[in-house]
C-alpha cells in the first residue's frame, strides 16, 4: 500500500459530503492572520441539514507560510482555509484521515525541497570558532586530541588532584611541553583568550620518579 493511500483528495471528501449530506453547510472564518509573521488561524464550522441550529462540529487549520513549498506560499491563506473545512468534513463523515493527499503531498513536497537546499557539509550550526592548527586552537583556549591524550597519561602518573583548578575565568586548562622539548614544563593555564589577562599558571615540575608534581 502506497503511502497516499490513507488519505482522502480534496475532491473525493467533498463529493462524499454531497452525497451524505446534500443539505449540508460549511462556514470558514480567519480567527488571526499576521502578513509580516506569515500566519493565518482558520475555524471552520459544519452543519449537516438545515435542521441544526448550532454547528455539529468546529474544528481549525493552523497556516505558516514557511512551511508550504516554493510553488504554494502565495495560496497558503487560501489552501488553509480549505484544510479546515476538509477537517471538518472528515470529523462529521468519519472513516478517513483528516489530512488529505493534497495536504500530505504538500508536507513532502516541502520536507523533499528542505532535504535538497540545504547542505550538511557547509552549513555552519552556530557561532563555531574554526582554527587552522593544533597550536592555534590551544592558544586560545581548546586542547588539541594529542595534548588531551598527554594530559591523560600524566594524570595517571602523577598524585595531583583530580579536581581541576579553577581561577578568575573558570576551570583551568592543563598543558605541558612535548616530549622532545628542551625542557620539561607542565601546569594548569587560565583560558581567558586576552594573554594580558590571564590568571597566574599553576606550574607543575618534572620529577626524577618521572612524574610531574606541583610546584611550591
């Protein structure tokens, strides 16, 4: 069974209310519309014969522009206020989804243009700061997956606290020199991008049992 086929034209839902209820009124009202925000509120009320003085049911249909596809918007006041009498319809006539296929085709007409506008590989989620080196990102502040890796193995090796420090800036960042450094230096940093503002480093010292212990 093809997706579509759970759902009711347009055309079908309106002559199967002829048919069921020949004496039958539909009434559709704008509630809100907002040009500027795209939106309409659409009520719309049905009567089934002329014998009903209050409407046998009441139901709404919400449109946002944004959300119709590219050959739609321009009508969407207008395809709203069908989709709320189509809801009203299928509430009173029963056995139907209360979408029809003209509204589902709509949804993935719209959901499919999404898809194809918008690339994942480009698109930048956010004020994301990117930098070209590994030396780049710790300076200002973002430890590299190698010095992370380092600072792992030292914890391991040394007896300083799991906790770590904190200064004006917040959690202090660890970071020590490279293997093949003239000489070894290791401490706690401040994170604060401004160098002239930064806190005073906590400064580690390389033992002769190999590990790094703080500095007093």
């Amino acid at each position: 069974m093809a997706f579509m086929d759970n759902y009711e034209g347009n055309k079908e839902r309106t002559d199967r209310w002829l048919a069921t209820f020949p004496k039958g009124r539909l009434e559709a009202h704008i509630i809100e519309f907002n040009a500027e925000k795209g939106y309409v509120l659409v009520q719309a009320k049905g009567w089934r014969n002329e014998t009903e003085i209050e409407p046998a049911d009441i139901d709404f249909a919400y449109g946002f522009v944004a959300a119709f596809n590219n050959n739609m918007k321009r009508w969407f006041v207008e395809d709203t206020i069908t989709s709320a009498k189509m809801r009203v319809m299928a509430n009173l006539l029963g056995g139907t989804e209360k979408a029809t296929k003209e509204t589902m085709y709509q949804v993935k007409q719209t959901a499919d243009e999404s898809a194809k506008d918008y690339d994942y590989w480009t698109t930048k989620h956010g004020n994301v700061p990117s930098y070209e080196t590994a030396g780049e990102a710790e300076q200002a502040g973002i430890a590299s997956f190698g010095s992370s890796l380092d600072y792992l193995h030292v914890k391991k090796q040394t007896n300083e606290p799991e906790a770590v420090p904190e200064c004006l800036h917040g959690a202090m960042r660890w970071n020590q020199s490279k293997p093949d450094a003239p000489k070894s230096w290791a401490g706690y940093f401040c994170t604060h991008k401004e160098k002239a503002g930064q806190c005073t480093p906590r400064w580690y010292v390389l033992r002769s049992t190999g590990t790094y212990e703080p500095q007093v």
